[in-house]
C-alpha cells in the first residue's frame, strides 16, 4: 500500500529539494527514498525511475524559472524590465542549482511533454521583457538566445565559483546587464519594428 501522502509530486518536489542539496549528479532514487522515509521500490508506484525523476525536475524547474521572471518583470519595460528578470533568473541559479540543471539539460520526449509548456512560459517571460525594446519578430529569437547564453553563462560561471577575481560579481552583472541594454536599445537597421 502507497504510503499517505506520497505521490508524484511530492517525489519530484523532495528529488529537486535534494538535486540543489547535493547536486543533480548525487541525486538517485535511494537517496530520495531515505529523505522520504520509505524503501526505494515504494517509489516506482508513483514514478517510473531517475531519468522519469529528473525530466519531473527539469519540468518544476521551468515552471518556477517562468513565474520567478514573470513576477520579476511585472510593471516594467525596457532596462528595468531586463534588470530585474536577469536577476530573477541569477537567483534562481544561485538559489536552486540541481533543479536548474535539470531543466537546463532536459530535451523534449514529444508533443505531449509537459515540458513543452514549462519552456515555452519561459520565454514567454522573456518575450514580454524584451517587448519593451521594441524589436523586430524576426530577431526576437536572436535577443533571447543571447539573453539566455549570456545569463546561463554567468549565473553558472557564479554558482560554480569561478569569478575568483577580487573585482565585485554584483557589479560585473550590472555591467552586462547595461552592456546588453544599450545593444538592445540601439537603432541598429533591422532590428527595430518599423514605427
């Protein structure tokens, strides 16, 4: 009998809580089965094994990415929009670094993949931010490709500790943030909506 209150949902949630604990890499169904109290084989009633539990995270993962970014960037437009986004998703990393990666690593299994609407939230988020720039539909995909490299890049670069320069992390993420706002905000030809 399904222990009370054990579903999938809390295996998934208890699995993303220890990926950030121990690292996504450290993470195996044994090691949720001692947080949750039970024996491993109780947790194949709920999920079907690691590669289930991990594509699980990745989707939480993208879902609380998209409602960080979202709730972020409510309100704002432009640089202030980008501002607080970025730093949304640097917490986030920070914060949270096994459930990132397992939405950062994750690949899609077909169209009815719940990961499929996670990620596309996401740069929902990212869309309605860049909105305020004003860009053309067709380099929009180019400015979130950019957006996300660029913050991956350092929010991983960061949780890694890998700045070991005694130069102030703060203030080289706000750096970049302004770097990439003026590029954004730039009358470059063919990047703008025509007025």
């Amino acid at each position: 009998m399904p222990r009370a209150g054990l579903g999938p949902a809390s295996v998934t949630e208890a699995g993303a809580a220890l990926a950030d604990e121990v690292g996504l890499e450290r993470l195996t169904m044994a090691v949720v089965a001692e947080r949750l109290g039970v024996k491993t084989p109780s947790l194949y009633k709920h999920i079907t094994g690691q590669a289930d539990l991990t594509h699980r995270i990745a989707v939480l993962a993208m879902n609380e990415v998209a409602d960080a970014i979202r709730d972020a960037i409510q309100g704002r437009s432009g640089k202030e929009a980008l501002v607080a986004g970025a730093h949304a998703m640097r917490t986030y990393v920070l914060d949270r670094p096994g459930r990132y990666a397992a939405g950062n690593a994750a690949i899609v299994t077909g169209p009815d993949d719940p990961l499929v609407p996670a990620v596309e939230r996401v740069l929902a988020s990212w869309a309605a931010m860049l909105h305020g720039y004003r860009l053309d539909a067709d380099q929009e995909i180019h400015a979130l490709r950019m957006l996300r490299s660029m913050l991956h890049g350092f929010a991983v670069l960061q949780a890694s500790g890998s700045f070991q320069i005694d130069t102030d992390v703060d203030d080289s993420f706000d750096w970049m943030l302004g770097f990439v706002d003026q590029g954004l905000a730039a009358e470059v030809p063919g990047l703008l909506q025509a007025d």
